[in-house]
C-alpha cells in the first residue's frame, strides 16, 4: 500500500479544484468527486492485491469496503497469507504442519471450513491481529486441524503399540488419543489469545514512561501526530510496535481519531486502552491533551504500584504455605513413617516404603511446581 500516500494527494487535490465551483453547493459537490474517486481506488487496489493472491470478502458500500482495506479493525476482511505460504515460514515445525495439510487437504480443508463458520472463528482473528501474529485466519486454522490429527494419530498409535505388549484394553487408547486431541486443539485455540494478552502485559509496562514523554512533546507545541511518530521510533518495546502500526494507519489514509479508536480495541491492556479513548475524547472536545497524559500517566502508576503491594502482601501468606508443605510436612511425614515402621507395638498401622517414595518423589514436586507456577502467573507485570 505504498501508493495510498499519492492516491490521499490526487483526492485532496481534487476536492479542492471542486470546492471552488459553485454549482450545486461545495459540500455536495465534494463528496460527488470523493465517492467517485473512492471507486476508481477500490478498483485499482482491488486489481493489485488480487493480482498478489489475496482474497476479499465481500463489504457493504465502497467506502466500507476502501475502509476495510486500509482500517486495521477490519483487517479481517482481507486474507492476505495463503495456506500454502506456511512452507515459506522459517519454522521446521510450522513448515511440517502446512506440509500435512496440504498432503490430506480434502479432508482436512472441511474441517477447517466447519470451523471457520463457528463464532469462535472471529474470536481467533482478532488475537492473531492483537497478538501481531504473522498468520491469516485460514492459516491458522490449517495449524491447529494438522496438530490436532498428528497429536491424535500419534497417541492412538503409541497406546496401541503399549496395549499390545501389555494386554492392555483398546477402549483406553481411543480415549487417551481423544483427550490428547482435544487438549491440542485447544491449546492451539487458546494461544492467539495468551500471546495478545502477554503483549498486553509488556504494553503496560512501558506504558507511564511514554505517556509522561508524549505529555513533555504536547507541552513543547509539538503535534499530536508528530508526538506518536517519536512514540514509534523511541525504544518503548512492544508499546513502540504497536504506535509504529498506528503511524502505518494513519499514513494509509485513516483519520487519527478512527486509528487511535482502533489502537485501543485491538490491545489488551486496559491502562492503555483507557488512555486511547481520553485521548480520543480530548481530540472530539478539545481538551488539554498535555494535562491528561500525566493525569493517566499517574493514574496508571497508582495502579502498578496498588498491584506490587497486593503481590508482596499475597507473599506473606504463600511464605507459610511453601514453608509448610516444602519443611514441616516432609519432616512430619518422616518422622510419622520411622515410627510406624519401626520394630515396636504400635498397632497394625504402616506406610509402605513405596508410598513414602512416591509422596517425596512425586507428590511433593508437583505440589510445589504447581505453586511455583501460580506464583509466575500471578506476578504483577511491573
């Protein structure tokens, strides 16, 4: 879309060589010449992409449909990346999958046609575009049907080889292979979204120190625009990402207002989001923008700082439990097993050897695994 910046030109020259005849009213007249020159553009671009391989969906209205095409929140309706693309991945493991795919792609397209048509197939679309994920909608969806019937034959095939040498029934092996499906295809559903929200989480960190500097620029009298251009050239990580796809919007064509409305519904952090709108707002009202930015800049420190101290105090109370179940119960455990075993009266009661190795080499681990990891998620991204 290199060519959107001449195209904003002629239709701006344009308007303006009809906006200085009288005939019909200006307002009237200019909106004759934009729809007429929206067409030509929708033609032309239509013809390019569809001559790279791109395929549209169909849009009501040409302005919607010109609007699909340089809007990123309705990037949907274009599927840029074809399936086949995935053998052009640098991925071993991407390029294996779109292999499979398209070596059983019969069956296989079905299935993912079937899914395509389910709700849940938007939802898919926009994490993969919050994520910034570099797959279409159809890629992704051949990913997770090629995974989930490897996963699936791979396991059924293992616990068939197993029930042989161990008589064990086949019924276990459907529904082990089974679950092993399921739980792919879900895992595969659920990473656009992980991963969207994990970009989130990266955006709010950053997100105080460039507020504060884009209130220094709008202080000084630097523009709005010209302050989210330093925004995507400074080293703010993710967030600097994320500005740099608004400058692309608004360059394409999209009104700063309408870019900055889609910035915010495709992230998934709410300190920024609600940044997004009060700056939208401030553009619909004309408030003072320098002003706000530091207001919602100490705002969003309030709320990390808020999110730090629940953490530590959480600490406190995960300290007993961890000291608990890693020092006092192995410890009790022992002492309780010596006695029961040693060669004294105490009754008919005893804790086999093997239980008490399995409690110590398994129980104890995975109990403090799994508070290791609780711990992780639940770490404030600060």
């Amino acid at each position: 879309m290199a060519g959107l910046d001449d195209i904003k030109k002629r239709i701006e020259d344009q308007h303006k060589q009809n906006a200085q005849k009288n005939k019909g009213g200006p307002e009237q007249q200019a909106e004759k010449v934009d729809l007429k020159q929206v067409d030509k553009i929708v033609e032309r671009m239509k013809k390019k992409y569809t001559d790279q391989g791109m395929e549209f969906e169909q849009v009501g209205g040409n302005l919607q449909e010109l609007r699909s095409i340089i809007a990123e929140g309705e990037q949907a309706k274009i599927n840029i990346q074809t399936v086949e693309d995935l053998q052009d991945f640098r991925s071993p493991l991407i390029k294996q999958l779109g292999r499979f795919y398209l070596m059983f792609r019969g069956p296989l397209e079905q299935i993912a046609k079937a899914l395509k048509r389910l709700p849940l197939s938007s939802q898919i679309r926009y994490y993969l575009y919050s994520a910034n994920m570099k797959f279409s909608l159809n890629q992704w969806l051949a990913l997770t049907v090629s995974a989930t019937v490897i996963i699936t034959l791979f396991v059924f095939a293992l616990l068939v080889a197993i029930g042989f040498a161990y008589e064990m029934p086949q019924i276990f092996s459907v529904l082990f292979a089974l679950f092993a499906g399921i739980l792919t295809f879900v895992v595969m559903i659920l990473i656009p979204k992980r991963n969207a929200q994990k970009r989130g989480d990266a955006v709010s960190v950053e997100l105080p120190f460039a507020l504060r500097h884009m209130a220094t620029e709008l202080k000084a009298g630097i523009g709005l625009y010209k302050t989210i251009q330093t925004i995507a050239t400074a080293d703010y990580g993710v967030l600097s990402e994320e500005f740099a796809r608004t400058v692309i919007e608004i360059e394409e064509g999209t009104d700063a207002k309408d870019a900055l409305q889609h910035f915010a519904m495709r992230t998934q952090s709410k300190a920024l989001r609600n940044a997004l709108l009060h700056i939208v707002r401030a553009l619909k009202t004309g408030g003072n923008l320098s002003d706000i930015m530091n207001t919602i800049a100490e705002d969003v420190s309030f709320d990390m700082r808020v999110k730090v101290r629940d953490y530590s105090e959480k600490m406190n109370f995960f300290g007993v439990i961890y000291i608990f179940i890693a020092i006092v119960a192995p410890v009790f455990l022992a002492i309780i097993g010596a006695i029961l075993n040693a060669p004294i009266s105490v009754g008919n009661v005893a804790i086999p050897p093997l239980v008490i190795a399995v409690i110590y080499c398994v129980g104890m681990p995975f109990i403090l695994g799994f508070l290791i990891i609780y711990l992780k998620m639940t770490q404030p991204k600060v």
